[in-house]
C-alpha cells in the first residue's frame, strides 16, 4: 500500500530509468530511521537496568525465591519471591495466615544463616511456633514497636540498604508520599527483600509485588495486585490445613 | 656408565660453591649493639602553646613561657620572633618585656609539657617498641631492630622527621649514636648526627661545648675558668681529680656516653586506657564542625589502639559545655573493633539524637578496658559459608547502627526456652543465646504481650464477633514452685472473619477467658 502511494506520481517515469525515484529513497530512509530507532532503544535497554521488557521475564527466566508454596510460585512472573525488591502484604486485619505465607522463606533464609528482621510487629513473635517451623531464632532480630514511624521507616531503609539481612518484615502504618517508592529503590540498591504488612489498600503504589490477603474457610485467598513482569493478576486460595 | 659422569661435575660445583665467600654479610657473626636514636624538642612547651590553642596569637608572633625561679619569674623558652628581639632563655622576664613590649607570655606548665611527651612517646613506638622518655623534652628510640622494616636509616629519620614537622609541628633535634647519653649530647647540639659505630664517638662528640653536659652552672663556670671549653678538653683531665672535684657522676657520664660503662634505660610503658582532650575558646553549637573535631579524636583513639595492637568495645565522648554539667555520650559497637570510620558513623547518629543543653567548648574522648586485637581475614573465593560470615559482620555494623539511634534495648533476639507456660516459653535476648527447648506443637506466631480479657456477648464468646471453637482443649498446668504458677485451658478458636485465636479459660480465676495469641 504505501508503495504505491508514494510511487503513484512518479509512475510516468520509466519504469528502468537510471535515476532512483523519490519514493525508493523514502521508503529507504524510512527503514533507516526504524532501524536506528532499534538501535537506540537497545541501547537504552543495554545501559539502563531499570528498564525492563516484559519478554525479558519469560525469555531470561528470572528466578525469585520460592515461596514454597508451588501453586503461588506458578502465578508470579519470577516463579517466587523476587529477589531485591519490596513485596507489599495488604490484609486487612491479622492472623489470617499472613506470616505462615513467608515461613518457608524465613526458613530458608536462617538456614542459609541470613538474618530475618522484624520491625515493629503489632504482637511478638512467639519463638516455640517458629521454632516449630524451622525457622532458627537465633537469626531472627525483633525491633519494638515502641519506636516512633519515622524511626521503624529509618530502620527498615538502612536495614535493606546494608545487604545485611535476608528479608527484613515491617508493619507500618504511617506511610507518607514517596516513602514506598524509597523503600523500594532502597530495596533494589541494597540487593535484598523487603516485605511491608499494611491494612488498607493504596492505589499507585511502587512496590514490585503487592499480594491482598483474604481468608477463607480453612484457607488463605490471595490475590496478586500488582506484579512486575507479568499483567495477568491471578488470585488463588491457599489451603493451610487447621492443625 | 652414565652415571658417575652426570655425578661428578655436580659435586665439583658444590664444592668450588663452598670455597667462595657468601655475598651478604651474616648479621650474627658481628657483635650486634644497640643504636639509639634520640629526639630533643627544644621549644615543645612553647610550639603547644601557640600550635594547639589558636587564640594564642600567630605563631610567627613573639612568645615566650615564664618559669619562676626562686620568687623570679625567668623566660623559660622563646619564640624564634622573641629570639630575634634578643630574648634568651634565662633572661628575666622584665629585660625581656623591655626588648620587645608586645610579647605574648604563657606560664610554665610542667603537667602539659610532660603530657605531650607522652603522647609522642605514643606516636614514637610505632617505630620501636623500646622508647623511654627523657624528661624534660627529649626521647630515646632504639632502631637497631627497625631499620630493616622501615628499610634503612635514611627512610627512617626522614619519616620521622616528617611527621614531627608536619603533622605535630614540633622543633626538633635527631641524632643517632649507639649510646643514649651521646645521641642526647649530639641532639642537643642541634646538628642532626649519625654515628654508626663507637670508634666514631671520640671524633663526633669531642668538639661539642661544656654547656650542654648535665652540669650545674656553678660547675660549669669552674670548668670554664680551668680553660675546658669542649668535652674533647674535659678527657685529656685526669679522671680521679675530675671525680673529686665535679662529682662521679660527672665522670660516669662521659664514660657512659663513650660507651665505656653501660647505661639502663627505663622503657616507656603504653598506658593501659586512651583519653585524649580538645578545647576550644569559642562556642559550637553545629554539629558537623563537632563531627570534624570528633573524627580527629577517633583517628588518634585508633592510631594508639594499633600500637597498642588493641581493640575496643565501647568508648565515652564527654562533651564539655562553659556553662552546664557536661554531656557523656557512650558509643559502643558489637564486636570489638578499632575502626575509626565505624566509630564516628555510630557518633552521629547518637548527636543526631541528643539535645544539647548550651553551645560546646570542649571534647574528651576516653577509651578504656582494652581488648586484644584479633584480625579478621577477608575471603579470597566467597563461599557460602564465607558469604553467611561477611553477613554476620555487616549485620554487627548494621545493628550498632540501630541500637546508636533506637537505644539499647529496642533491638532484641527472640529465643525458645523449655517451659510449659506460653509466656516464659518464649524470652528476648540481648546476644545470641543457644538455647534448646523442645518442640512444642500447636502454638501460635504471634503472642499479645498480656493476656487480653475476653467479654462475652449473648452468651457466646466475643472478639471482633462471635467466636466459635476448633481445637482443645490443651491443659497447661505449671510452675507451682515459683509463684506464678498458670492453670489454663487453652483452645483454638476463630472469629467470623477468619481470623484464628489462641484463647485460654483461666481456672483459677473463675473461668475468666482471655485471648493470648493469634496463628497468623
């Protein structure tokens, strides 16, 4: 189609003239100008980390952490937890499951005897339950919740900044503008997993996986709001047999 | 057949090798003596004064330091300015403010003066470990064992000399001779000397004037007027006419610096705690200039805790305020450590916290309880374990960090304990305790820290709704013998939301339920 509409008016020039016609040279710099375009964005994928194509995540099979819930890892684009990101858990209240989900990841983690960091958590840890589930103690760290907002946000940035821990857990409420987005690039810098525990749902939020939690019967329904790398939200229910 | 032939020239060449002189010297076949270097600073009270505190007025300005002698106030030591006026050491202190009327005067401190010995005997063995101190401003190294690190003589003295002059500023004399006595004689006579060996001690010391030997001037006169000028004078006197008519002390030390008699030194021992202050006439309330000043005091912390080969676990900032009490920050860190970048990023977050109460004039830094130090070696390969052991270091900086700005105790260890009763199952630590506690089923992760009474509502139990029965009950009877013994039957229970709860019948308080967990 358009080789025609740009050879239409030089159709009265012979058809073996030696002279190229204009519309050959359009078309010509018209490729040109694709294939550079090419280029550049290559380019920019080569040099700039942060931008990413969703064909990236199936072609190079970026592997998370599992979860260790294999029906969960099938439905998240990096088959697991990802690795130096920010994971966002909205439930709207607690003791639905919502830390039973991350015990086959803290039990990794202090196997691999990496530290587990617990900043301000609204009840305590009890150490016999995770004990009972692996998870060894002696790598679990706890900050109190006494500590104001601004030092449990301080904490938990620092925390993942210095690659210290193996996943550090917070439950903060007091969440100001940007202070999401901090945490997540302090998550990416850092090279570590950061998982925030809220109660409401916020729209626009930058964290790289945001998961809703529901209960149900005898179970867990979750519900994956936002993942990097796929846009396909699916949402399962978790089975945790009641003892 | 071959083999004698291969044999032979071998050990032709071994031996004819046998036969030659070996090229380097054997250092055990020469009588090892010792070589002393010694360092004489002859303004070191003076260059405190005008270096250290800068309302003193410039350096270039003339200063001297009064010393009162017998009611009479001398000038104890002059600036190079006041030297150019003509005033001397000795001269009393009214000729000297009649030569030069704008003269800055500081009193004669001996506490300082020997303060700052010490500290450059501090600074000295990093080069030796054999200093003593020679009161009032001079020190003596032994080198012999040092020139092969520090790689000969030459580099040696030119370290030295460049530290003195550039980082503490200070005027200074070196000589080296292998007595004490002669390296003092020859530092004092402010030609920088090296003798190498004793036969040359004759020639280097016998053109030095008498008024450098530790005599007083009475005697010093008496010698002047029997016609003694240089020491190579006073050797040609007959020793025991010497000795009966200046002392045999006198006589021992000329022996002594020829090294005819031997001389015993006393070694300067390091101190066993660091304390080290700065003063200001000014008022700071910024705290990055605090920081600056802090960061001063932290390298030199960190510079005596390499000589001293010392690590530390906590050390105390005492900020000095002109007018209220002063303000002790202690900063302490995880695992022993002496790294002063450590120690300073951990002191700003504690001044990032504290309220002053009044502008800063003054910092003390103090250090005790020294550790030995032992080095950690990094991994060459990072292997997993290798990894997990740089963790446990970077967790170490991460949580002093923490625990600088969130306090000491918001930062725990959670640990299990063998105990029936839920609350004294579980127990925060402040350091990793290996605990082992047997296995319990059935428990829940989270734990309210109190029990939370539970009301009932239409005859059924309430929280967030009515509340219905799974599992239980699980009697939990114990800890008769220590008074807070526990009755209670516990169930697991769920709310209409989903929600499961760990709540107990307490039977000991007419069946009161309370909710004491939730399986999350």
């Amino acid at each position: 189609m358009m080789r025609h509409r740009y050879a239409l008016p030089s159709q009265s020039v012979g058809l073996f003239e030696p002279k190229q016609n204009i519309a050959t040279i359009k078309l010509q710099t018209n490729t040109l100008v694709v294939k550079t375009m090419n280029e550049q964005v290559e380019k920019l994928l080569q040099h700039n980390p942060a931008i990413w194509r969703m064909s990236d995540f199936q072609r190079h099979a970026v592997h998370g952490i599992t979860t260790g819930y294999p029906r969960l890892d099938r439905i998240l684009p990096e088959r697991g937890w990802p690795k130096n990101a920010l994971v966002e858990i909205i439930t709207a209240q607690w003791g639905i499951g919502e830390l039973k989900l991350l015990l086959p990841l803290m039990k990794s983690m202090t196997e691999q005897k990496r530290y587990v960091l617990w900043v301000s958590p609204p009840y305590i840890p009890y150490a016999p339950a995770l004990a009972e589930a692996g998870v060894d103690t002696d790598y679990v760290i706890v900050i109190k919740p006494e500590i104001s907002c601004k030092d449990a946000l301080w904490s938990m940035e620092k925390a993942l900044q210095s690659q210290a821990c193996g996943v550090v857990l917070a439950w903060l409420n007091w969440l100001p503008n940007g202070v999401v987005r901090r945490l997540q690039l302090a998550a990416e810098s850092g090279n570590s997993l950061g998982v925030l525990f809220r109660q409401f749902n916020h729209k626009n939020s930058p964290a790289a996986l945001r998961l809703q939690l529901n209960s149900s019967l005898g179970g867990l329904q979750l519900q994956v709001l936002k993942a990097r790398g796929t846009h396909r939200y699916q949402s399962i229910r978790l089975d945790f047999p009641c003892h | 057949m071959v083999k004698p032939a291969v044999v032979l020239p071998l050990r032709l060449a071994s031996l004819e090798e046998a036969h030659q002189p070996p090229d380097a010297p054997y250092a055990w076949q020469q009588p090892i003596f010792p070589l002393w270097m010694a360092i004489v600073f002859p303004k070191l009270l003076l260059e405190v004064f005008t270096n250290d505190q800068p309302d003193n007025g410039h350096p270039d300005q003339a200063a001297i330091v009064v010393q009162e002698v017998k009611g009479q106030p001398l000038v104890y030591a002059a600036s190079a300015a006041a030297e150019h006026f003509g005033i001397n050491a000795g001269m009393a202190l009214g000729a000297a403010y009649a030569l030069c009327p704008h003269l800055k005067v500081h009193r004669y401190d001996a506490h300082t003066e020997s303060h700052r010995l010490e500290q450059l005997a501090v600074w000295a063995v990093q080069f030796t470990p054999k200093v003593s101190i020679e009161p009032p401003h001079a020190l003596l190294l032994e080198v012999r064992g040092s020139l092969k690190y520090f790689g000969g003589l030459k580099k040696l003295l030119a370290k030295i000399s460049g530290d003195l002059t550039g980082h503490w500023r200070h005027q200074h004399g070196l000589a080296v001779s292998p007595t004490p006595a002669a390296s003092l004689l020859l530092a004092n006579s402010g030609k920088a000397t090296v003798v190498s060996s004793k036969e040359e001690l004759r020639s280097a010391l016998g053109s030095l004037p008498i008024r450098l030997l530790p005599i007083n001037d009475k005697q010093l006169q008496q010698l002047y007027n029997t016609g003694v000028r240089v020491l190579r004078d006073l050797w040609r006197l007959p020793k025991d006419g010497l000795a009966r008519r200046f002392g045999a002390e006198l006589v021992r030390y000329l022996d002594a610096s020829l090294g005819y008699f031997p001389e015993v030194r006393q070694e300067f021992k390091m101190p066993e705690s660091f304390v080290a202050r700065r003063q200001w006439p000014f008022e700071i309330s910024d705290t990055t200039l605090l920081m600056n000043i802090a960061k001063e005091l932290l390298e030199e912390m960190a510079q005596f805790l390499q000589s001293r080969d010392a690590c530390i676990s906590q050390c105390e900032f005492t900020l000095l305020h002109a007018r209220a009490p002063s303000v002790r920050v202690a900063v302490g860190v995880r695992q022993p450590s002496r790294d002063a970048g450590r120690l300073q990023q951990l002191l700003q977050e504690h001044l990032d916290r504290i309220l002053l109460p009044a502008p800063v004039t003054g910092m003390e830094l103090t250090a005790a309880d020294l550790q030995a130090y032992t080095a950690r070696s990094d991994a060459l390969f990072l292997f997993p374990s290798e990894a997990a052991q740089q963790s446990t270091i970077s967790v170490d900086v991460l949580l002093e960090r923490l625990q600088a700005r969130l306090g000491q105790e918001a930062i725990q260890n959670i640990c299990a304990r063998s105990d029936h009763r839920p609350e004294y199952a579980h127990g925060f630590v402040d350091k990793t305790v290996k605990q082992c506690a047997d296995i319990i089923r059935y428990r829940p992760l989270w734990l309210l820290p109190d029990p939370k009474p539970l009301k009932k509502h239409r005859g059924k139990l309430w929280y967030q709704g009515p509340l219905s029965i799974l599992h239980g009950p699980e009697r939990i009877e114990s800890g008769w013998w220590s008074g807070n013994d526990v009755c209670r039957d516990y169930y697991i229970a769920t709310d209409g939301k989903g929600s499961r709860l760990w709540v107990f019948k307490d039977l000991k308080s007419q069946g009161q339920w309370f909710l004491h967990g939730l399986f999350a």
